[in-house]
C-alpha cells in the first residue's frame, strides 16, 4: 500500500486538461517581450504571469470549475516541454552551466534555452502533434545530469491555493517527455533518450513528494506521444509505460496521479497504463472514439476521465452527441468524469469577445471558456439528479447544430453542383515532358535559373500603412498607392540583383492565410482570436464556416501590375488549399477533403485569371503538407490522397506553357515524397540550407524528374551567406540533380527579415549561380 499525505480527493467530475496561457489580450506575450527587451524587470515579469495565473483560475472557477483539482495549471511562460526539461534539469551541455547557486534554473536560464545565445543555437522547434502548436526539443544523452531543477509549478500551485483556488499541476508525463527528446550532440551514434528512462524516474518522484507536501491532491501527467505511432517500437514503449508508472505510485509521497492522453485513441497503451498504480486516466474520445467494453473493464476502479468536449477546434459541442458517449462509457466504467479531448491552448478564449461576428455564427462556436461550461453541463449527466437539468443545454445545442445545416452560405448550390460534376481529368495536366516544352518556349529561362519564395522584408512602414487603412486614416486609394510604390521597388532590386522570375514581394498581405480568408466567401475573421503558436508568437486563425467561392479576382490586379514594371516573368502568388485550411480553424461538418476541394476550385479560378492577365508562372505555397499528416500511419494515406488532390484540382486547369511552382517549408520529406511527386507541380521549392543540401539525396534516391529548387540561402537567420558558400552548396547540388531541373532560392519566404542582410544575401546567391552556371 502506498502512503499519501493527501486526503483521497475524487476526481473533479467537470475539468479542462488545459486553458490559453498567453491571456485575453496576449498579456504574457507582452510581458515577455518586454522583459526580453530590457523595459521590465523579473519582478515584474513575475507578476504579470501570476495576474494571468490567477485570472484564468479564478475566472474557471466562475464558470463552474469549482471542484478541488478541476483548474488545470498549465502556465508556461514559454512552453510546456521546456518546463519538463527545465524541472529535470535537462539542459545541453553545450550551453555551460546555467544553473544558479541553488542548482535552480532561473527564468534567464529558461529564456536562453527558447531563445539562444550569441554562440548557440536555441534548443529545437518542432511541431506539438497535429497541432499549429511548437514546442522545444529536449536534448538528452548519456552525459545528461537529470535532478530537480526548478519548483516553480509547486510555487504556481501555493501561490493558486493560498489565493483560494487548489489547482491541479501539471507536467508532461516521463514516456512523452523522453520520446520527443532528441540525442545530444554528444551522444553516441544511435542513442535513444528512453534509455535515460531509470534516471529521470527519480526526479519525478522528488517533484512529487514537493507538490503533495504542497497540498496538491491531483498531478496531470501529460502522455500524448502514447497516441502516436513512434519510431520506437510499440513493445519498448509499453515497458517503458509500466515501468514509468509503476515507479511513480510507489512514489513515498505524491498526489493521486493522473495521465493524459489527448489528440487520439490511446488504442494498446490503454491496457498497459491500467494495469498501473495511477488513480485516473484521461482519453481523448471526441477524436478517438469511445473504446470498447472489454478495454475499459480493465480500468477497474480508476476514473476514467473522458475527453468529449473537443480542445482543438472552436465548434460548439453537440452535447448530445457527447451525452450517448457518456451513456455508453457509463456501462463499463466505475468512476467517470468529464474534459476537454485536449487542452484549450489551441483555441482563443471567449467567443463573447468577438462581437463583429453575426451573433448566429458566435452561436456555432465554444472557445475555450465556452469549452468549460459544455464540460460543466455534460458532468451534470453524471448524477441522476443533474441529468433532467442538462437536458435543455442538450435541446438547445441540438438546436442550434441543426440550424446550421441550413443557414445562409453553409451550403451553396453553386459549389455543390461543380464538386458533384468533378472527373478524373480535373485532377490532371498533360505530361510533363509536354508542358516543359511549352514552358521553354514561353519563358526562355537560363539554366540554374534564379528566385525567390514570394514576400520581401515586411518593413514597418509596410505594416505601419496597413494598420492606419484599418483604422481608416488612410484611404484604399492612398493605401494601395504605398503598396504598389513597394512593389517597384521590389522589382527594380530584382531586376538590379539579376534575378530570372522576379516575385511582387506580397507587401498587401497580412498573413498568407488570412489575407486569402479575407477575399473568400465561407470565412470570418476574429479580432481577438490569437493562439499561441510557440513562445511569445501567435497566430489568429480564420474560421472557415460555410461553403468557399471567390466573388472576384483576389491578387490578380497586384500581379498584373507588377508584370507591367518588368520584362521578366513575374510569378503569380498564391496560397494553397491544404495551408488555407491548416492554419484556420475548419467546418466540422463535413470531410476536409471536400472543403479542399472548393478552396482548389476558387484558387483553380484565380489562376485562370492570372493566366488572362499574362502570368506566366504560378506559384501555390503548400508549406503546411506535412502538418496535418495524421499521427497514425494507417490514417496517413487517405490524407494524402485529398491533400495531393486538391492541390492538383487547384493547378490542373493551368495551361501546359504555365509553369506551376509550389513551395514546402521543411527538408525531412523523406517520408512524404510520393506524395510530393504527386501533387506534380513544374519546379517545387524545398528548405535545403540548414541541413547542407541532405535533401538532393533524397530526390536523386527518389528520381524527382520536374524542377527543384533546394534552398541555398537559410532565412530563418539574420546572417548573411557568403558567395563562396553558396556556391559549394549549389556545387553539392549539382552533383546529384541533373542541372536542367536545379533551380536557385532561397529557404523561404523573406518577410521577417530586414532589407540589408536580404539584399546581400540575394547578391550573393545570384553571384555563385553565374560561377556554378560557367562551370556548367
Ligand atoms: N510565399 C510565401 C512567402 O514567401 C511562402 C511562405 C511560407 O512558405 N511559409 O512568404
Ligand atoms: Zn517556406
């Protein structure tokens, strides 16, 4: 028998697994940044995150989240991953030592592991499951000194408790934290962090002992890497599982435990984490579906915390939907309480913010304080008592879903008719060998021809006339005027560097996604509706609520404009239907896939425009492909099938002397390349610079025969590359992708950087292009 020095709490029948950090007006975010640029003090610091703290606990408790333990603390000031690595002392040797007299990793110390130092590199960024969210890559290896290192979600919780509300800490879970770490620098050739497993166990179990002398009753544990198919295989996770939670409730003094498990079905986990010691496990079954009765009789007499209400996405439950759940789940398990499927990190706060929306659609979406109350209401059918009382909160979701169906602009006639009529040839273009010959002929391109992804530096005068049209200080006339003024002066600097297909720079766009959003029907745009992407940054993704059409050329009079400044091809610019719908948030209602499909159709549309207007080259960006990608392989190629064909149902109506260009941000496609072949464009543009052109082996291995350009000039950093480095990896390049297919690029697009490293930057790799060129 294990000892607590807690009182056994039950678990909160209505709970959230987690809530936004960054505050209702991205308080923390300046905060941050503030400290960060030297105008505040730690202190200060300090206190802003305890206000947001304290805010959202209290505000929590106000809608209804008033049990012991049912406020998550999921306060970071950064990232939740980093505070893992930060508790356990996981910091890079590389680093020096960061830790101050008390062994403690300071909040510097914490800042420069996000963010870096002169001679390091910040830790990693990566994507957060099949999320927009990124967290940082532990990096661990057998020199990696696991203890203690920080206390500070014992303090956040003394500080939550001692101001009136018991909050329930939480960490991620010990499995999740080593599988999403990466070998060190120093470590041996084929190291796996999970072998550092027996050494981070203690840490845990000290963290633990501190929280329960603390007082806290419950500690969230946070396993969603148990969801995912990882390369380590299933059977070392498993004993990594029990393992891991064996040791931590035998821990001498700790809460009651709780794991989570969102973003999936936890499948065959499930069994290995019930035959644990843990007292209550959460699984996601909006996303995940309700498992069957078998595998949930093996969690005996543990809570079964079921995820109903969905974290990710802004759609109002459909309580009664999550009610027959509920039903269901009641019939095989013991003790049941209710949460969100994820944390509501992933979406804004408060649909109530957003008063510019029409009160019908603010009546379709829950954020995430309208999460907690759906929480609250469905917990009610716990009880008998309180499942008569929920029953109108279910009429009126049901209500209002239905009402949905048939609201204005959610179904249009239009678009219906034209998916209903698509055939296989829509998805397709003449052979390749055909267009490039068509495109020769119109373009007359030099070999290893020269370009750029898209923006120039976003300037703050740039950003500066956008907000006063906003505001209506200056007019659309005056506005557009300073636009096109920027779009000279891109060409011009094309044109002077020596550039083949010069780009307009994309001054006029706000964000690649929204600023689509904004010229589509079928979308809204919120005000208030920022979600951290990672650190201090945000996003405010679109809402695409109804049926997508394009009432009327979108970017056609900006390319045409600045084709009329140049004799060089002017490439057209577009967004592609896969990152449109990737970074908004997206109707429920349907499978993605046909919302793909009219994105492609409207963006089918504007390319036919363009072509009218004289373009000739035609880039659609597709940079978030591999975001979406399911987490479980056998999900993966139905994704891949709707994802590729809506971009080729996008590109398919171009003519074969159109050259199609599409764009992807990332160099490990390894995995993906099939399907990057597939979505057939004429030249793809890829990330290569950071990894030396590692990619070139990947399509020469692969046979990629269309164009290609692997970026030479990494824009991720304000450092610029010297000719000579270029040139060497151009020289790579060459060696393994026959020459009449390499085109010259940069990375990506070159909106956050400023106009003297780019201009360099560019001069430089339009002069080794001419050095490799002649050696040709
Ligand atoms: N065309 C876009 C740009 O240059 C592409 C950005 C991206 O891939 N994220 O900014
Ligand atoms: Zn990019």
């Amino acid at each position: 028998m294990t000892e607590k020095t807690t009182p056994q709490t039950p678990f909160p029948a209505a709970s959230i697994l987690g809530y936004p950090r960054i505050g209702r007006r991205r308080e923390l975010k300046k905060a941050v940044e503030s400290y960060w640029a030297g105008t505040i003090d730690a202190a200060a610091l300090d206190a802003a995150a305890k206000e947001i703290q304290l805010g959202t606990a209290k505000r929590l408790q106000g809608l209804g989240l008033t049990e012991a333990a049912a406020v998550p603390g999921t306060f970071s000031y950064y990232d939740q991953v980093l505070d893992a690595a930060a508790h356990l002392g996981a910091v890079p040797a590389r680093f020096g030592n960061l830790l101050d007299a008390g062994g403690e990793l300071d909040i510097d110390g914490y800042f420069t592991l996000a963010r870096g130092t002169k001679d390091q590199q910040p830790l990693e960024m990566t994507k957060w499951f099949d999320t927009n969210y990124h967290y940082l890559v532990p990096e661990i290896g057998p020199e990696t000194s696991f203890a203690l290192t920080s206390s500070r979600i014992v303090e956040e919780f003394a500080y939550a408790l001692a101001n009136g509300v018991e909050t329930r800490p939480y960490i991620v879970g010990p499995v999740t934290f080593l599988l999403l770490s990466k070998a060190s620098d120093d470590a041996p050739a084929g190291f796996n962090p999970l072998s550092r497993l027996e050494d981070v166990l203690p840490v845990y179990t000290a963290l633990l002992g501190k929280l329960a002398a603390a007082g806290a009753a419950w500690v969230q544990l946070d396993e969603p890497a148990l969801v995912v198919d990882q390369d380590t295989s299933a059977g070392e996770i498993q004993a990594a599982v029990a393992r891991s939670y064996e040791v931590l409730s035998a821990a001498p003094a700790r809460p009651q435990l709780f794991v989570s498990t969102p973003y999936g079905a936890l499948d065959g986990q499930l069994g290995t984490l019930a035959a644990t010691g843990i007292d209550a496990l959460h699984l996601d079954v909006f996303k995940g579906g309700v498992p069957s009765a078998a595998a949930l009789a093996a969690l005996g007499t543990k809570t079964l915390v079921a995820g109903v209400v969905d974290g990710h996405n802004i759609w109002r439950n459909d309580l009664q939907a999550s009610a027959d759940k509920i039903a269901e789940l009641k019939k095989s398990v013991a003790t049941l309480a209710i949460s969100t499927s994820t944390s509501t990190q992933h979406v804004p706060h408060d649909v109530e913010e957003e008063t510019q929306l029409s009160e019908q659609l603010r009546s379709w979406l829950a954020f995430a304080d309208q999460k907690a109350v759906e929480v609250v209401a469905l917990a009610g059918l716990l009880t008998d008592a309180g499942t008569a009382a929920v029953q109108p909160a279910i009429d009126e979701a049901t209500r209002i879903i239905a009402s949905r169906a048939t609201a204005d602009g959610v179904r249009r006639a239009g678009v219906r008719e034209r998916t209903a009529a698509l055939t296989t040839s829509d998805f397709s273009r003449s052979e390749f060998g055909v267009r490039e010959a068509a495109q020769d002929k119109a373009l007359h391109l030099p070999p290893l021809p020269t370009t750029t992804i898209g923006s120039f530096p976003q300037t703050s005068e740039i950003r500066t006339a956008r907000a006063r049209a906003n505001r209506g200080d200056l007019s659309t006339d005056q506005y557009e005027q300073l636009m096109k003024d920027e779009i000279k002066r891109v060409v011009e600097l094309q044109e002077e560097l020596g550039f083949d297909v010069l780009v307009h720079g994309e001054p006029e766009r706000n964000d690649m996604v929204q600023y689509f959003a904004e010229n589509l029907e079928g979308f809204d745009v919120t005000v208030h509706g920022w979600v951290q992407s990672y650190g201090s940054r945000c996003t405010r993704p679109s809402i695409l609520w109804g049926d997508v059409t394009r009432s009327a050329p979108i970017t056609v009079a900006w390319a045409e404009y600045a084709q009329s400044l140049t004799a060089k091809p002017m490439k057209g610019m577009l967004t592609g239907p896969v990152t449109i719908l990737a970074w908004s948030f997206v109707r429920d209602d349907q499978p993605l896939g046909e919302t793909a499909n009219q994105v492609a159709l409207a963006l089918r549309d504007e390319i036919a425009d363009l072509e009218a207007a004289g373009i000739k080259v035609i880039q659609v960006d597709e940079p978030a492909l591999r975001e979406l990608l399911p987490l479980r392989k056998a999900d993966q190629p139905a994704y891949l099938d709707w994802s590729v064909n809506s971009f080729r149902l996008a590109t398919a109506g171009a003519d074969d002397a159109t050259q199609v260009h599409t764009h992807l941000c990332y160099s490990e496609f390894g995995a993906i390349i099939d399907a990057i072949d597939g979505l057939d464009a004429d030249v793809t543009s890829i990330e290569a610079a950071r990894s030396k052109m590692e990619v070139v082996h990947d399509l020469e291995h692969h046979g990629f025969g269309r164009g290609v350009g692997p970026g030479v000039y990494d824009i991720h950093s304000p450092r610029v590359p010297g000719s000579d480095e270029v040139t060497e990896l151009l020289s790579t390049a060459v060696k393994h992708v026959p020459s009449r297919q390499l085109w010259v690029n940069p990375d990506c697009g070159l909106k956050t950087r400023g106009y003297a490293e780019t201009e360099e930057s560019l001069r430089n790799l339009v002069a080794a292009t001419r050095t490799v060129r002649a050696e040709l």
